[in-house]
C-alpha cells in the first residue's frame, strides 16, 4: 500500500519523477566507473594467481614454497579502497567525486598529480543519467521502472567493459539472469514461463551460432560471455523479445562495422558483440511493442 501511494504521488508529478530519476542515475553513473576500471582489473589478478599456482604445482615441492596469498576477491575489490587517482593513488576528496561537474572544475585533470582523467568517467556518467531519464519518461513511475533502471546500470557496466577488454564477467551476467527470473516471478515485464524460456534460448541461439561459425571456418566468432548476456536478456523480456533483440544488434553490428571500414578507420578484427546485444535489449525494453506493431503492418 505504501509502494502504491508513493508511485501514485510521483504519477502527480512527473517533473518531480524525472529529476529524482536523472539525479539518481548520475549518481549511478559514478559508481559505475567504479565498476569498469576495478572490476576487470581484479579479475585479470585472480587469474595471474590462479596460472601461478597451477605452474608451482608441476614443480617440485620444495621449490614451491612461495607466498601463497590470495588476492582480494574481485567484488571485494570494488568496494575497498576508497576512491583515488589511477596514477599518483592518492585518496580523493568527496568534493572531487561530483559527477560531471567536477570534471569540468578540474578541467579533465587530477586535482593532485595533474594527470590527464579519461573522459570515459563524465561519458558513462552523462549516458547513465540519460539513459535513466529516458527510461523513466517512457515508463513511468512504478516498480518495474525501477527494475528497468538497474537492468540499464548493468548493461551500462557490461558495455564498457566489454569495449575495453573484450569481457563480458559472469559477476555480472549470471546475477543478471537470476534477477531477471526473479523479477518476472514477481510479476514484473512476462510471464515466468517466457522468462525461462528466454534465458533458455537466449544462450542456445549464439551458442549453435558460435559452434556453426566455428566448425565451417575453424575460428571463433563470439565468446561464451556474449551467450550468457544474450540469455539474460531473455530472462528479463522472454523469449519473443530474442527475434528483435538479435535482429537489431546484428544490423547495429553490421552498419557500424562498414562504416569504420568506409572512413579507413582501423577496425578491431575482433569487435565484441556485447554492446550491441545491450543496446537491442534496450532498445526492446522502451520500445518492443511498437517495433512488433511495425512487423506486423510489414
């Protein structure tokens, strides 16, 4: 009753929804960051120690007397330690880790050392932000809204990763696929029935792709982490939203990839596919029932 009365406050001011939305989702963004730069970065540590350890272990024992410590557990290392420059490491301000603005305070530079700040920190900032406003104002406010916008934060994270270092982790993936089984069990955007379904297919239509691609040409031409996303995905809109969902990121794919090559710009041979299932899954959860509508007409 009381989620209710709240919603039905917010549906009686919708500017008040929009700001609160935007405002979160910027905030939002600034954790994210977080995520992108730590999360792979432990990972990359964990599975150093993992391949030292599996080398010492051929060895003779009594030359494997080493430190043995683990690292700190990838998720642990997001949390802790606090913010802090990437090159000098040293502990920011609470005034410094102001989204947007205090980039443009500080001109794109360390408060500090003077280093150059990538602009990806105000980039994912500004797209969270957007992304959220547009997600509440086609929406609006309710429950499923809400959940829309955590869908969002993690597609968020899993696209800039997936840019940068060609991974999609299953810290991310497979806790999205949970969720979205969850959510629908709840009674959020389908039945649990098509959400089962759609986490289902979702793996098995890349994975006979990636196995079909690599027994006619011998490569690879996706990595299982696109299988799994795809599958998330499918746990939180079902199985009808695969079609639309491949569909648009193949056409996505496909157009962009030509237009690099038409302005000679060096294309990565191995261009991950994870943003462009992301994109797809957005792009059906604001707009999936008009885009069915239009095939329909066709």
């Amino acid at each position: 009753m009381t989620s209710y009365s709240f919603f039905n406050v917010l549906q009686q001011h919708p500017t008040l929804w929009l700001i609160g939305a935007g405002l979160l989702s910027l905030l939002v963004g600034s954790f994210l960051n977080v995520i992108i730069i730590r999360l792979p970065k432990a990972m990359h540590q964990e599975w150093q120690h993992e391949c030292r350890l599996l080398l010492e272990s051929s060895k003779q024992d009594s030359q494997i007397e080493q430190d043995q410590s683990l690292p700190k557990p990838a998720l642990a290392a997001i949390a802790w330690p606090g913010s802090q420059c990437p090159q000098c490491l040293t502990p920011l301000k609470p005034w410094h880790n102001i989204p947007v603005i205090s980039y443009v305070l500080l001109r794109g530079k360390c408060a500090f050392c003077k280093v150059h700040i990538s602009s990806i920190y105000p980039l994912v900032e500004l797209l969270t932000a957007t992304l959220g406003l547009l997600i509440a104002w086609s929406l609006g406010p309710s429950a499923t809204t809400i959940m829309a916008l955590i869908l969002m934060y993690c597609l968020v994270v899993l696209t800039f990763i997936d840019l940068e270092h060609k991974l999609l982790p299953d810290q991310l993936t497979l806790p999205l696929l949970w969720l979205g089984l969850v959510v629908n069990a709840l009674g959020g955007y389908t039945s649990l029935q098509d959400a089962l379904w759609g986490a289902v297919a979702g793996y098995l239509v890349l994975w006979l792709i990636y196995w079909g691609f690599r027994l006619a040409t011998g490569r690879h031409g996706m990595g299982y982490g696109d299988f799994k996303l795809l599958a998330a995905l499918g746990a939180w809109l079902g199985w009808q939203a695969l079609p639309i969902i491949v569909l648009a990121s193949s056409v996505t794919g496909i157009i962009i990839g030509l237009g690099l090559r038409l302005r000679s710009t060096p294309t990565d041979p191995k261009m991950p596919f994870g943003p462009f299932l992301a994109a797809g899954g957005l792009t059906y959860l604001l707009w999936g029932e008009q885009l069915w509508r239009l095939f329909e007409l066709t």
